[in-house]
C-alpha cells in the first residue's frame, strides 16, 4: 500500500517555564490507530489535597487559625464563647469563623485585623487569644501590632504554582477546628492547568514529484508555487523523489484574547450606609489584572477536536503585563492579554478574571465577601456558545482566535476565592463584547 496522506504534527520550540511557554501532553503517538492519540493540559499539580495536609503549609496555616479560634480563658474557649458569656467576643468569633479563603495574605490580613481589636483589651480571653496569635511556631507580631507569618509559611498557595483565592476552608463547631471544606462550590485543586503549549497540525493529502525540489525551498516560493511542482502523483512510488502536503498546516489550538476595563471611577459594592444606601467604592485608581482562568477545557483527540466527556480543566495563565494590563475607568479597555487554549465542545465557557484591590479600602462582593485592601479578587464572565456562529457554536476553535472584551460596572459580583467556573449559577460580574477574528470577540458588562 502506498502512502497518499500525512497526519503532521509539530510544537513551538519557545522556552521558558509551562506558564509562559504553555505545556501539552501528547499520549499513544505511537498507537497505529489515529483515533487513539489524544492531547490534554498538564495539571499543575496532581494531588488535590496535598497543599493542605498537616505537614504542608496551607495545612500548618490551618492548624494555626486553629489555635487561635480555641483560645482559652483558663475556664471557656473563645470558640464556646455565647453572648451571655461576652457578647462583643461573642462577635468577634462569629467575624472570624466565617473566614473561609486560606492564602498567607489573608492569614495575616484577618490576624492584624483581630491583634488591633483586641490589643486595648486585658480580659483572660482577649489575653489568650493575642497570645496564640503572637506565636513564634507561625508568626511574630511587628511594631505595628501587624502579624507576619515566617517566611515558611508567607507564600501560600503561591508556593504550589495555584491561584491566591484557589483554597477555601470552614470551621467545624462540633470538631472546633478549621479545616479543607473539599472544594465545595470551588474547584478541585488538581483541575487547575498549565495554558497549552503552541502546536501545529495538519491531516492532509499529497502530492508528490520524480525529481527533488529542495531547491525551491528558499524562502522566496510560496506553497502554492511549490505545489504545482509536484504533478507527477498522489501518492509515494518507487520513483517518488519529493513529497508536498497539499492543505496548509494550521494551528491546532485556539487564542483567547482578553481586554478589561472599569465603567465608572465610582463603583457600588454589597455593602451599605446606616441609612441603607449601597456605599461607592473609589475606583479611581486602576485594578491591575494578574491572571486569567477559563474553564471547560477538555481533553481533545487526534485532530484537536474536543472530546465531549472526561475531566473539566480550568487554566491558569498568570503571566501577564501588569503595566498595561489593568482595569481603568472610562472607555478605554486595557491591552489585550493571550492565553492559548485547546478546542472546547459546544457548551457555554465561564471565565474568571483575577484583579487587585489596590484602592485603599476594603470592599464587598458576593454573599458580601470581604475583598481586603491590596488582596485579590475574581469577577466572572460567561462566553455564550450561541454567539459563536462564525466557529459552529466552539467558543474556542482551534486556528481561531475569540476576544473577550470585559466591561466591569459594579463590585457586587466579585468574589474573595475563585469559584467552580463549572457551576451555571454563578454571579455573573462582567459585561461582555464577544466576536471571533478568524473567530469572535465578545464584549461583556460585569453587572
């Protein structure tokens, strides 16, 4: 049997970590049948518990609101605490266990926050709760009566390459401890990837020629000019001395671009006056963005098509251009940001976009989370599959390229930890201008 086809295959050579250069695991290549190769994401990290065991440092950071939450006044935890007991402390705990996004900014953000408060107070409980706080095995308490972890424990979640607002925690009453709340309402950290690697692919017919054509590759001949040199056939035979693939090799992942930007200077959060007005958040300044999630992603096959069950990834593309890219009021979006991005099925796409608080105030978002001042916040973004006429309803095609424009006009919808982008219910913050160039872009409104 003589060959009258090639399936190719070819990735960037660009280097640098899988953040920036993307990363994709090809498998069964070797396999005589096609249809077993298949392509997927790499995970950043395989065990989705592993950041908060015992002996790792979310696990530790765990232990260590912990031991605050049980401090003991000699007789009575301050977790046992009622309001006939104390009801200010009695208040201050509910505040405090109904913490539930674990990174070391926010460890030591709730923890400051708490030393202030009580640092006027000498009661046996206010006593032992500054003392469990001010505990050299986590932390040390500075000048300022700010908490500052060690520097073991001062990179979490970071330290395992996840997204700030990735891990979620609860307190327990009946166990009276803090602990993993199993990703309820959030995704599992082993379904966070990698952006794709660059590659190429093309399954396509030939053309061949009796005599060599290596002569015509010289930079100045294009294909088609190449092509039309091979007539001699359509398949390799013993007198085949050059061969030609007849359709042009393409991209075999889709682009996602994505630009962002504020409505107004002056925004509304979830929070209110004492006369029940929704209070306005100063927006003046710009919110940098510092990564871009998108979920849905799937396995794809051979030909980059997407498999339409298995696993569903979330990407994480955390390199970004801090300088240019940031939410500003007004109607200028920022520059766009690229994330590579394998084929998705038919299904609406949920995004996420990762901002920073950088006013000077804390503000309120969904369910009034607390976004602290300088921490990170997600707002979400829906691509709608029905506005992608120009790819066949894929909100991502591969050899296209989809643009996102997200229009941010109020903080109600943002969220302190990064919620399941699987989940359709989700408070939706963006507005959005979606087409496709070879593709669509969408422009979205964060109502």
């Amino acid at each position: 049997m003589s060959t009258g086809s090639f399936l190719f295959y070819a990735k960037s050579a660009k280097s640098g970590s899988k953040f920036e250069a993307g990363s994709l695991i090809a498998a069964n290549l070797t396999n005589d049948n096609p249809s077993n190769f298949t392509f997927d994401l790499e995970q950043i990290i395989t065990d989705a518990t592993a950041p908060t065991v015992e002996s790792a440092n979310g696990g530790k950071l765990i232990a260590y609101l912990t031991s605050v939450a049980t401090a003991s006044d000699g007789t009575k935890k301050w977790c046992e605490y009622t309001d006939a007991d104390n009801a200010a402390m009695k208040a201050m705990f509910d505040t405090y266990s109904s913490k539930h996004g674990l990174s070391s900014f926010e460890v030591e953000r709730v923890l400051t926050d708490l030393n202030k408060s009580l640092k006027p107070l000498t009661s046996p409980i206010a006593t032992a709760i500054k003392t469990a706080i001010d505990n050299a095995t986590y932390a040390t308490v500075n000048a300022s009566d700010e908490v500052e972890l060690i520097a073991a424990l001062d990179q979490f979640p970071q330290e395992f390459n996840l997204p700030v607002g990735s891990v979620d925690i609860k307190w327990n009453a009946s166990a009276q401890k803090f602990e993993n709340c199993d990703y309820v309402g959030m995704a599992a950290l082993n379904t966070y990837t990698y952006p794709a690697q660059l590659w190429y692919y093309v399954n396509s017919t030939i053309q061949t020629s009796n005599t060599s054509k290596k002569t015509m590759y010289d930079n100045t001949n294009d294909w088609n000019t190449i092509l039309d040199a091979h007539t001699d056939a359509v398949s390799v035979n013993t007198k085949t001395r050059a061969v030609a693939i007849k359709d042009p090799i393409q991209y075999a992942v889709a682009r996602l671009d994505v630009a962002v930007k504020l409505s107004n200077a002056s925004m509304a959060d979830n929070s209110e006056s004492a006369e029940g007005i929704a209070t306005a958040v100063d927006c003046s300044a710009v919110f940098p963005v510092t990564a871009i999630l998108v979920g849905g992603q799937r396995q794809v096959k051979f030909d980059f098509t997407a498999q339409t069950t298995g696993t569903e990834y979330t990407v994480y593309d955390n390199v970004m251009n801090t300088n240019t890219m940031k939410a500003m009021p007004g109607t200028d979006y920022s520059d766009y940001n690229y994330t590579l991005l394998l084929e998705n099925g038919t299904q609406d796409v949920m995004m996420a976009v990762e901002m920073q608080n950088t006013t000077t105030k804390d503000f309120y978002g969904v369910g009034n989370q607390l976004i602290p001042a300088g921490g990170k916040f997600y707002v979400v973004a829906k691509l709608t599959a029905a506005l992608a006429t120009e790819t066949s309803g894929h909100v991502f095609k591969q050899d296209y390229t989809t643009t996102a424009k997200l229009n941010l006009t109020d903080l109600k919808k943002a969220y302190n930890t990064i919620p399941d982008l699987r989940t359709p219910q989700l408070e939706l913050g963006f507005s959005v201008d979606l087409t496709w160039q070879s593709g669509h872009t969408y422009t979205i409104d964060f109502e």
